[in-house]
C-alpha cells in the first residue's frame, strides 16, 4: 500500500470550494504543486504495506490544500494507511462522496472521529441512501438500489447539486450504478472522475456491462438504462482523462469510452 501515484491520478487539482452553474472552461490553469496518495484500494492486506482491501479512497494535495475523494470501506485503513506513508490527515478540510456504495464511504465514521471538523459531502439524492432508503424517487425507474449500501449515524455536511464547485471539480449528475452518483469534472484540464459509472479494471466498460475478468460493479448497478444514458453524457464532456472507482486511470480516454458505449448499447438492446 506504500504508494504515491502521481501519474495515474496525477490531474486532480483542486481550488477553494465555490458554487457555480457556468460551464467548465477549455482553458486550464494548472496548479504549480500537486500530489495524490492511494489510501484504500483492491490489495489483499499485507503487514509491510498497510492494509489491503476492497475499497478506493485517494488524498489529494494541490497547493497546500488537501481533501479526500471517497474513504474506502472500513473505519480503520485510511488512517492507519496514512500513519503508515507519514501522512498528516489533520488538515485535510473536506471528505468528497462519489456513491453510497460501502467500498466507497466505510471510512467516514472513522475520519470524522478522529477529525471532528472536516466538511463531508455527497450528492444530494445519494444522501437518501445514506438513511437507509432505498425506495426510487419520483419519476426515477421503479427498481431497488442494488449493491452493498451502508445505513450510517452520521449526516452529510453539504449535499451536492449539478454545477457546484469542489475546488476546480464540477459536480456532474452520473446516475445508473447508484440513483444518485456523481461524477467530478476538473475545469481546468477537464480531467473526469467518475466513480462506479464506468470502470478500467479488467476492460473499460459503462457500468452495468459484465466484464468476465471483473464483474462486481455491474453485478451492483441499479439500472442499466441511466447508466449508459450517463456514460453518454460523461463522453459529450470531452475528457482528457477518466479516473474510476475500479482500474487504472485512462489519458485520452475517447475512443476507449467510444467501444465501450458500443458495447454496452449492444448489451443493453
């Protein structure tokens, strides 16, 4: 788990929170000191790398500022990762929430005991699922959230709608694997963070679409229509690179996501 990687997740770079509906600019401005730390990720657990499990959380450290996207799955691995690697959590200021996946939030009761004040966010018709409501919403496909849902004590600090800003990363609707997923555009290089609705590992495929090598995020999405509805309009945004939940990220991702629309149009037909 000894891992520093900024290469494969090297894009995401981050600015004070702001709320915003205007378009993401073509015109990037990138920050002069980036880092990012794997802290969860698919490992089996071995004491001379800190613990392995099934999960991803990632801590990014652009200019001084630090936030984590997603926690991983148990209380315990990203602090005792980052107490591994000598990393500092104290002043990390904000928790980011792709899904309410348990392999994607396990890790927040265990950040906010040990850092009471940092701000968690997640999409605001994800956080139904947070409750333990699984039921679908008005005018949503009347099929029951799949997969492995965590009914947790604690409450989100602010709910995500389209168009807001964390930092450089724009909210993005990405529905499909969860009811209320989002996804995360950086403005500046249009690096995309998606979460479960697409994955790397094993082939790239739009969520919901069996990959032999490694099928579980299909087995755990909720409805296959909006996923490929979702990955349709991920594509339209023209990513420079796509980071997902499972897999390694993708420069140039464009004609990767273009076969695996194709296939999963087939798939889905």
């Amino acid at each position: 788990m000894r891992r520093t990687l900024p290469v494969t997740l090297g894009f995401l770079l981050l600015a004070p929170i702001t709320t915003s509906t205007a378009p993401p600019t073509r015109h990037p401005t990138l920050a002069s000191a980036v880092r990012v730390t794997i802290l969860s990720t698919m490992l089996s657990g071995n004491p001379e790398h800190g613990i392995g499990e099934w999960g991803f959380a990632a801590l990014l450290e652009v200019d001084g500022r630090r936030l984590l996207i997603d926690t991983g799955a148990r209380p315990e691995t990203v602090l005792r990762n980052a107490q591994e690697l000598g990393l500092d959590l104290s002043t990390v200021t904000d928790v980011v929430l792709t899904h309410n996946h348990a392999d994607h939030v396990g890790g927040v009761a265990g950040i906010r005991e040990r850092f009471p004040g940092v701000e968690v966010s997640i999409g605001e018709r994800e956080a139904r699922l947070l409750a333990g409501d699984k039921t679908p919403g008005p005018g949503e496909p009347q099929a029951p959230a799949k997969g492995a849902f965590q009914k947790v004590d604690w409450k989100p600090d602010r709910l995500l709608k389209p168009g807001d800003r964390i930092g450089s990363l724009e909210v993005v609707p990405a529905p499909g694997h969860t009811p209320g997923q989002v996804a995360f555009l950086d403005v500046r290089d249009r690096g995309l963070i998606v979460g479960d609705a697409l994955q790397t590992r094993g082939g790239v495929a739009v969520s919901g679409v069996v990959v032999p090598l490694f099928p579980f995020p299909a087995l755990a999405t909720w409805h296959k229509p909006t996923a490929l509805a979702t990955a349709e309009a991920l594509r339209k945004l023209e990513p420079s690179r796509l980071a997902t939940g499972h897999g390694d990220v993708l420069e140039g991702p464009a004609d990767a996501m273009n076969r695996a629309l194709e296939k999963a149009r087939r798939a889905f037909a």
